[in-house]
C-alpha cells in the first residue's frame, strides 16, 4: 500500500468518525485512483495535477461505473487530498474546484409486507440455525438497524426490562425498541438456543455462526437470498432492502418523518425523503391524469 494511504488510513481509524464500512471503501478507491497514477502518468500521490484526477473520473465514467461510484471515488479523493493539505504535505491541493457527477435519487427499493411475511415465515424455529435466523430477519425488520450494527449486537446490547436495544455508534448511543414478535424469538435465541452454537470463551457477539464466532455480512447476506429464493421472491433482496421496507411500512401507516428518523439514526433522513418525494411525484402524476381541470 502506498505509504500516504497507510498513514491516511490510520488517521481515519484514530478519529473515528467515519463507519469501518465507510473507511474501508475510502482506502479501495484510493488505491485504485494511486494505480491509475501510477500506470498512467507514473507520477506519486503527492505530485498530481487537477487535470490527472479529471482524467481518472472520466476513465471510471468510460468504464460504466454509475454517477453514485464516481461520486463516491472523487469524494475518497478530496478528502485524502484535504488531509494531505492540512497536514502540509503539499502546498496546494489538486482536487480542489472538481465537481462530482450529480447522482440521480431513486426510489429506494423496499419489499410488500406479504413479501416481508413469506420472507419471515421460512426459518425452521425448532431447529438452532433456524431460530438464529428468524430472531435476525424479525430484529432487523422490527427495529430498522443496519445489518452492520445488527452483526455487531452484544448480548448486553438487548435489555428485556425495557425491550430495546442499544445501538452504538462512535461516541453515540440510540436505544430502538423491539416489537413483541422479534422479543419472542430473540430470547428464545439467547435462552434456548445460542449455546448450543458453541461460542468461543469470552465470546459476546450476539449472533454466532455454526463455528460459535462472529457472523459476517457476507454469510448473512448467503442467508437471506436463500430464504427469499426457497419462497420465490424475485427481488435482489439485501439486508438494507429489509431495512428500506420497515421504514417504508411505517410510512405507509402513518408514522411521522421525526419519530422515524430517531429510529432509523439521524444519517439516514436522505432514505426517508427520496421515499417520500417519489410518492409525492406519484400523487401529482394521478392528479394531472385524472383531474378534469388539472
């Protein structure tokens, strides 16, 4: 790894402020972007002219990456180009003035509850595997955390005095309640049935796989698309598309934007709005077809 990027990913992990996730992608497009340099202009990091980045978007753009990517690539850019700034490692920084492809919102992809209900309704609750299972799918429908923080759940994480859970964040800590369903299966899990995945001594992680260790996304993910298949569900579903439709499903039956945004986390307010612009635009559509003077 190049020695600025080793460093500026040191940084990232000492302030903390940014998601593993989220870090994680900042140093792939990074180097990425330092090959690029490298094999096209066979210069260093700290010897790049705005018009090397420029090429280096318009190459990712030649290469079908959609504006989201590209925007999120130029991002990773600016911010190690800002770091390198402050820390006087160059004089005068090469990204600054570039602007990012604007990425178009969709709407965000959600299931129907029937879908929701089959998708819920297949773990085998008698068997360990299966109530694991069914305990993470309805936690993560009921409370609309991210698949992430649902990996990294304690088991101190659950209180079952005040049937919540405690999400931490950072230096940050929300407390999401747990509807009657999942606090059902959830304890059977933890009462029942988590021991007998064997977890390693001194093992808190709340949810084990078959070898008693932390689950990860990538095995979770091979769960749920799974199950969706053994159901037929069409859809790509992914853990977030979970999550999109509790929020969605609140929406739907009345549940205001602020209450939302509380449970879901304040960063994720932008999911909420495109859902709610699409339906706006949806009404005005039906209105300007059907009203006689519209």
């Amino acid at each position: 790894m190049n020695e600025h990027i080793k460093k500026y990913a040191e940084y990232l992990e000492k302030r903390k402020t940014l998601s593993k996730n989220t870090s994680s992608a900042y140093i792939r497009d990074l180097t990425s972007f330092n090959t690029y340099i490298e094999q096209s202009y066979d210069r260093d990091l700290t010897d790049v002219t705005k018009t090397m980045i420029l090429t280096y978007v318009l190459n990712m753009q030649k290469k079908s990456k959609n504006a989201s990517t590209v925007s999120r690539g130029l991002s990773s850019i600016k911010s190690f180009y800002k770091y390198l700034e402050n820390g006087r490692i160059i004089e005068k920084n090469p990204s600054n003035g570039i602007q990012a492809p604007r990425v178009e919102k969709k709407m965000p992809q959600f299931l129907t509850v029937e879908e929701i209900e089959k998708l819920l309704e297949v773990p085998d609750v008698d068997t360990v595997k299966g109530c694991r299972d069914k305990a993470m799918l309805e936690l993560l429908y009921s409370t609309g955390i991210k698949v992430s923080e649902l990996l990294d759940l304690k088991i101190s994480s659950y209180s079952k005095y005040s049937d919540s859970l405690r999400i931490v964040k950072s230096k940050n800590a929300r407390h999401v309640p747990v509807g009657e369903t999942a606090k059902k299966h959830l304890e059977m899990y933890m009462d029942e049935y988590r021991q007998s995945l064997n977890p390693e001594e001194g093992e808190d992680t709340l949810f084990l796989n078959v070898k008693g260790k932390s689950m990860s996304r990538q095995g979770f993910w091979k769960i749920i698309k799974s199950y969706a298949k053994s159901v037929n569900i069409q859809k790509d579903i992914t853990p977030q598309i979970i999550r999109n439709s509790f929020v969605v499903h609140l929406l739907q039956n009345g549940a205001d934007v602020g209450t939302l945004n509380s449970l879901f986390g304040q960063n994720s307010i932008s999911m909420i709005q495109s859902y709610l612009k699409s339906r706006q635009n949806k009404t005005f559509e039906i209105y300007k077809r059907t009203h006689p003077r519209s």
